[in-house]
C-alpha cells in the first residue's frame, strides 16, 4: 500500500478526510474552517504518520 492510503485510512478513523496521491495527502478545507478544526486535522495527520514510522521500527 502507498503510504498515502494508510495515512487516510487512519485520518479517516479520527474523523479526518484526505486525499491521498500515492506518498503525498492533501487538504482541501474550507475558507470558513475554524482554528480548532484545522488543529484537528493535523493533529490526525500527525498521529497517523508517527502510528505509521511506530509500525515499521
């Protein structure tokens, strides 16, 4: 699997929405979003990439 479907799947499981294209995920939030929001999605992003390199040590 391309790094960037696992990082969406466990995005997807917070409740984040990506898209992936192969090793590389992209946000497309709206102008509207709040700061806590965009928070969260990096936060998810975080979380899944440091899941992912924990995996493979």
């Amino acid at each position: 699997n391309p790094v960037g479907k696992q990082v969406q799947r466990l995005c997807m499981e917070q409740g984040v929405y990506l898209r992936p294209l192969g090793n590389v995920v992209y946000l497309l939030p709206p102008l509207c979003i709040s700061e806590a929001q965009l928070q969260q999605c990096y936060s998810a992003i975080h979380q899944a990439i440091h899941t992912l390199v924990a995996e493979q040590q």
